[in-house]
C-alpha cells in the first residue's frame, strides 16, 4: 500500500550555510612577484577558517585586499554578498563596520589612551551603536572581555605584547563585528601569552558569534582554533580540510607545513 | 668608470619624486574642502606645533638680532653710519632673516617630527588600521598636520621676528646708549607695508612646504624601522632645499611689485 502524502514527514532540505566571505580568482603581483596566482575561497557564517602558508605566501596580501586595504590585480572579493571592487568609500566604509580587523603587530594609536583607542572606530559609525551619551560603558564592556578593564587610562607603550595583543582585540570587538580577520594573531608573543590569545579567540567567537578567518603560520594555532583549513602556497589554495584531514595528509608540500 | 648612469638615475629619482609630491598637494587640496571635517584634531596639531617650536624660535631668534648687531656695528661705525643700524636690522630681519630661519629651524623640528611619526604608524600598520575603522587618515594625518604649519608658521615667524629685535636693541642699549623706544620707533619709521606683506605671504607658503614634505615622506614611508629613520632624514633636506627655492620665487615676484 502506498502511504498517503499527508503520513509522510516532510525532511525539509537542509540550507547551505551563508557565505560570509567569498574570494574568487585573486591575483595579485609586486612587479615579478607574483604572490597571488588565482586564490579562491569562503567563509561561511560562524565558522572559524585559518589560512596558513610560509612567510611571504601572500596571507597577508590577500586579507588587505578582503577589507579594500590593497587592490587586486585580478579577480573578486565579496563580503556578505557586497563586491569590494565596485564599492565607493562611503559603502566601503559602512561594510567595514561589520568587519574587525586584528593587525600582526596589534596596531594601537601610539599618540592615543587606550580608551581613546577604542573609542576611535566609534567616530565614523556611532549610528551603528544607536543613540550614545557615554562611550565609557561600551569601552569597558569591550575591555572586560579580554580582561584589561583596568587598562582603560594607559598608554599604549605602557603594555605589554600580550595585552597590547588583547586592547587590539577588544578594539575590533567595539563595532559589534559580523566577521574578524586576525593578522597572525599570534606572532611574536610567547607560548603561554599565544595560548592565551587564541582561548580568547575561542571565547570572543562563542561569546558573539562571530565568523572568524584567520591568518597564521603557527601550526599550535591553527589546531585549537580551526574548524577548517586552507594551504595557500604558491599563491594557490593548495589543500583544504579539517586540521585532522591535513595533518594525514601524505603530499609533500603539506607534510612540510605539519612537520616537527 | 661610467658615472652618466647613476647621475641620469638620480635626475630621474628627484622629477619622480616633484611629480609624486605634487600629486600628493593636488591630493590635499582636494580632500580639504570635502567634509567631514576634522576640526578638533587641527587644533590639537596647531597647539603641538606652535607650543613644541615656541621656545627653539625664541632662542634662534633672539641669537640671530643679537649676532647681526654685533656682527654690523663694527662696520657701520667706521662708515659713521651706526644711527642706521635699527633700519637696517629691521629691514633685514623682517623682510628676509626672520621668516627664512624660522621656517628652517621649524623644519628641523616639525618637518623631521611628522616624517618620523607618520613612518612609523605606516610601518606598524596603524594607517591601515585607520582606514579600516572608518577613518580617511589622509585627512585626519595629513590635511590636518599641513594646514597646521601652514597657519602657524606666520605667527612663530611674526614671535621670532619680534625677539629678534628686542635682541638687537639690547645690543645698542648697552653699545650705543640708544633707548628702546627710540630703537623701536626707528625700526618701525623704516619698515613698509611693502617689506610686512610679501615676507607674511612667503611664510604661508613655507608653513605648507613643511608640513606637505614632512607628511609626504613619512605617509609614504617604506622599508621598515630604517624607513623611519629615512623618512625624517629627507623630510629636512628637502623641506630645506624647497624653502630656499620659494624664498628666492618670492623675492623675485615682490622685486617685479617694486619696481611697479
């Protein structure tokens, strides 16, 4: 007997998850150099993604052309379904506000406080914030999450690596970011103060629900924080899976970057 | 040994860098009439260069009247001549020494000061970092800081010009036993609004020199730490080259407004 339609459960097709960031076919050279030779990828909504690749591979190239920092020779960047290369700076400006973006070496406003660091990104995009009276709760708010609300008063140079490392990271946390890209988030610091780092990654991404692509050498790194990952050598994606998937991996050029 | 090729080499590097320079002024000028503007941080860097600069031109200043009485009355007296003394250091100070020293002290001191702060925030990405907050650093850094020396300039030029004469006439009251008010009643008998205009108008145009090449070659500073260190180097050698040719561009167009 044939069931009736009405006694069968619909399964409603699964939706594929949104995609955040999505680069296709990125070139871009200096001169001879050419240091990106057709990159491709995507990062879906929540998801944690690590580029990882040797010194000079074009990681960071590639993330300064995602926020419109560098012009690609070739290629498109769209980020949450807007192209950057066809974006006046207005618009670019406003996308920005859903980007945080974490420099290699935390970028703090030397001449500034560390409050007055934070509340910087707030000048152009207080609308996104609502009406503000009083920016202090929202810097100590942003503070308190990477736990240096007693810092609010200092100068940059008064930190350390580490802590200049998490007012950067509070900073791009003041907008609210829909996406963060970390600069090798981990670079320079020492193992214990990198753990730290990357817990806070961890938590930030929890805690807001942020996607977050990440751009490191550092194969500690890319182990506690990636959901997935990708090679990029020769200006290429060269491989992509789970950390497992790649670590097995018997390719030579992979095998290199896993390599004790 | 072949040296026509590092010669054209270098001819060819100097018109480079008047093309780049004078895009980079084309640039400022287009961006200081668009809002938003950015009113807070221009007096901000109107203070810091006028109150970081106050006391070097003082000093200079009041040296350069006491050196150039010094230095004339030996001749002057010989001549019987030594009654035109404060015309003549009047005039000169006014018209020529004032300005051109002050402008050269300021380079040494504002000039070489924003080479270097704008070098380092390029080399440790808090330009970049600027940018992606929102924030067109063109205009925060670089109009603010040009229009800055550009409106400051006059007033430390008028502050020197001024010590500068009380340095003299410090000189002929303790030489000559001549009074200060019949000193200064001489000086102003002498001086024209023919020597007070052009010498005005000619420190308004050293002011922007100094800031535009002290932002030019910091802003584009490359090479790292050492690019720092370069940028404030050049930023003096060729603020000082630039003021001597506007001096003499100056002088020649006021002698055309004389002998009309």
């Amino acid at each position: 007997m044939k069931a009736s339609p009405s006694h069968i459960t619909q399964l409603k097709p699964k939706e594929p998850p949104e995609v955040m960031i999505h680069i296709e076919d990125l070139y871009k050279s200096f001169g001879e150099n050419h240091v990106l030779n057709g990159f491709n990828m995507k990062l879906f909504r929540g998801e944690n993604l690590v580029v990882m690749g040797k010194s000079g591979s074009g990681k960071s190239v590639m993330i300064k052309c995602l926020v419109g920092l560098m012009k690609p020779d070739k290629g498109r960047i769209f980020v949450m379904g807007r192209e950057i290369g066809t974006l006046d700076r207005e618009a670019l400006d406003i996308l920005r506000s859903d980007i945080g973006f974490l420099f290699q070496g935390s970028a703090l406003y030397d001449s500034m406080t560390v409050r007055e660091n934070l509340e910087f990104p707030m000048r152009r995009h207080s609308e996104k914030l609502g009406e503000i009276t009083d920016t202090l709760p929202l810097v100590l708010e942003a503070l308190e999450s990477v736990g240096l609300a007693h810092t609010v008063d200092l100068m940059p140079e008064e930190l350390s690596g580490g802590m200049k490392r998490r007012v950067a990271l509070a900073r791009t946390l003041i907008l609210r970011p829909k996406i963060i890209l970390y600069d090798e988030p981990t670079s320079g610091l020492d193992p214990i103060t990198a753990k730290e780092i990357i817990e806070l990654m961890r938590s930030i991404q929890e805690k807001y629900g942020t996607s977050s692509l990440i751009i490191t050498h550092d194969v500690d790194c890319a182990r506690v924080i990636s959901e997935r990952m990708i090679l990029l050598v020769d200006g290429v994606n060269y491989a992509e899976g789970t950390y497992e998937e790649l670590v097995l991996s018997k390719d030579p050029k992979v095998e290199a970057f896993f390599k004790k | 040994m072949n040296t026509a090729k590092p010669i054209s080499a270098g001819f060819r590097h100097f018109f480079v860098e008047i093309g780049e320079l004078s895009l980079f002024a084309g640039r400022f000028f287009k961006e200081t009439v668009k809002p938003p503007f950015e009113f807070r941080e221009l007096l901000r860097q109107c203070y810091h260069m006028g109150n970081r600069s106050l006391t070097l031109v003082l000093v200079t200043g009041f040296i350069i009247g006491l050196v150039l009485t010094l230095q004339s009355r030996p001749t002057l007296v010989e001549f019987g001549a030594v009654s035109w003394m404060p015309d003549m250091v009047g005039i000169s100070i006014v018209r020529e020494l004032g300005p051109v020293i002050t402008a050269l002290v300021c380079a040494g001191r504002i000039a070489s000061g924003i080479g270097a702060e704008l070098g380092s925030m390029r080399v440790t990405e808090q330009i970049d970092a600027m940018e992606v907050s929102g924030t067109n650093p063109f205009k925060y850094l670089v109009v603010t800081r040009i229009l800055a020396t550009t409106l400051m300039l006059p007033l430390l030029v008028i502050l020197g010009d001024a010590v500068a004469l009380y340095g003299s006439a410090l000189v002929e009251n303790f030489k000559g036993d001549v009074s200060f008010q019949l000193y200064f009643n001489r000086v102003f008998d002498a001086l024209e609004y023919g020597d007070l205009v052009p010498a005005t108008i000619k420190s308004f145009f050293f002011g922007f020199a100094i800031g535009l090449v002290g932002c030019f070659k910091g802003y584009y500073s490359k090479k790292g730490t050492a690019g720092v260190g370069l940028a404030a180097n050049t930023a003096v050698v060729f603020t000082s080259m630039l003021l001597f040719v506007i001096d003499f561009i100056a002088v020649f167009i006021s002698d055309i407004f004389y002998e009309l």
